[in-house]
C-alpha cells in the first residue's frame, strides 16, 4: 500500500542534486509512495512549492511562513499567499505558521503578530493551517482558540507535546503530524501522546530534509523513511503497519478536503 507524505520540504537545496530522480522514483511504479505534500516556509520555499505542485501531479501546496521568517513579512505578501491560495487547487492549506520560541529571533510578539495574521488568512480563503510549534505551547493554544482555528482546522505538525496537551488540540478537531522523532529512544513523552491520541487523528510525515527516523537518524531525510515511523506507531497502537498507513491515508485525505 502506498504511503500519503503530509510534510516534506523538497524545495530545501540539499535536494538540489537529485530532487527530479528521488520524487519521480518515489511516486512511481514501484516507489512507495502515493501523494506528497510539499510545505512552504519562506517566500521562496513557497514559490518552490507551487512549481514542485506544477511540475507532479502527485505533489500537492501548502504554502505559509515559518515562524522564523516573518521578520520582514509585509501584508503585500499575505496577499500573494491569498491570491495563490484562492486560484491554485493544488494549494491544500496554510502553512506552515506558528511560533518557535526556540530562538529568539524574530520576537515573541512579531510571531505572534504574523500567525494570527495567517490564521486570518486561512479563514478568508477556506483552508485548513499546517501549525510549527516549538518551545511555544501554551501561546499557540491561546492564539488557536483566540482566532478559532477550528472553523478551518488543520495540522499541528511534528506534534512534540505532552499528551495533555493533545487533548486541547483534539477539542479543536485538529490533527497531528507524527515524524521520525517517535522512533528516537528519548522520545517517552511522544509514545504516550500518539498512545492517547485516536487512530483516526494521526498523520504520517518526515519533515524532509530534516529529522530522519532511526536507523538513519542524521542523514538526509526522504520519504522513503516513512515505514519506520508507521512500524512505529503499529507498535504503539499494537496494530499492523498496514492499518496505520491504511488509516493515516485516510486521514490525510479527509484534513486537507482531498474526500469528504
Ligand atoms: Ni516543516
């Protein structure tokens, strides 16, 4: 069975040598997988996205700014996300936007400022948001539910969070994105969120380039590294890796209004 990719940055440079070859391999004959959902960060990254998206018929958008590249965001841009957003079916959401407190630049306030600005966005356009949250919890939730993130809804991605957290999450019929942190060995916090959260809430992601599951934990990440979050997860729910992708697909088609 193949696999959706909800989050991967095939835009990033260290795909510059064989980015063409690795997503026409994947989504082929005998690539494992089905659909790939390219994720904007920064202005260029979402321009990237949105030929990545022409380019494949299996490639799909989201575009948005990351939290660490608002600083010199300006409402012209917001705009152009807008127009795109609106003309684009290929553009599945708003993302990814958030806070990452993790460093600190841009400021606090200048984050905040630009995701409520994009979730207001989201919301004019009809789309669901794709969430980076990182150091930054409670100040997401506040915002999510300040501006009602659940008439759109959406994906808070590389869920890092308690399970207690998730619970405020799921009361606004958000999903979570599950990456290949699950399969790092300090990783007992995310076991017992994705132990908590309901089967039909979790989605399969990489975050390519970055954060490749064990084995291959600091290598460059693709795709293809995806069945060992899904065994993963199988493990957790004490369910087959067939059911997890089987269901997670699902899932990925029903967040970003690919069926009903
Ligand atoms: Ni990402």
């Amino acid at each position: 069975m193949k696999i959706f990719e909800t989050h991967a940055h095939y835009d990033d440079e260290s795909f510059n040598e064989d980015r063409d070859h690795l997503i026409t391999e994947m989504l082929g004959a005998s690539g494992i997988i089905d659909s790939i959902v390219n994720i904007g960060a920064s202005l260029k990254g979402c321009k990237d996205s949105l030929a990545l998206a022409a380019k494949y018929d299996k490639v799909y958008a989201v575009i948005g700014i990351h939290p660490s590249d608002v600083e010199a965001l300006t409402l012209n841009d917001i705009e152009w996300l807008g127009e795109n957003a609106i003309k684009n079916p290929k553009v599945l959401a708003i993302g990814e936007i958030g806070l990452d407190y993790h460093y600190e630049k841009p400021s606090k306030s200048i984050q905040k400022k630009w995701f409520i600005e994009q979730i207001a966005l989201a919301k004019k356009v009809n789309k669901p948001i794709v969430v980076h949250s990182r150091e930054a919890c409670q100040d997401t939730i506040t915002i999510m539910k300040q501006e009602d993130a659940k008439s759109v809804g959406g994906i808070v991605h590389c869920y890092s969070y308690t399970k207690e957290t998730a619970k405020d999450f799921l009361e606004m019929g958000f999903y979570f994105g599950i990456g290949g942190v699950i399969t790092f060995k300090n990783a007992k916090k995310l076991v017992e969120a994705v132990e908590y959260i309901p089967m039909d809430k979790l989605l399969l992601e990489t975050d390519s380039p970055y954060l490749a599951p064990e084995p291959n934990r600091g290598k460059r990440n693709d795709s293809t590294n995806i069945p060992f979050i899904a065994e993963k997860i199988a493990q957790i729910k004490g369910i087959s890796t067939a059911q997890v992708i089987d269901k997670t697909n699902e899932n990925a088609r029903k967040v970003f209004h690919l069926i009903q």
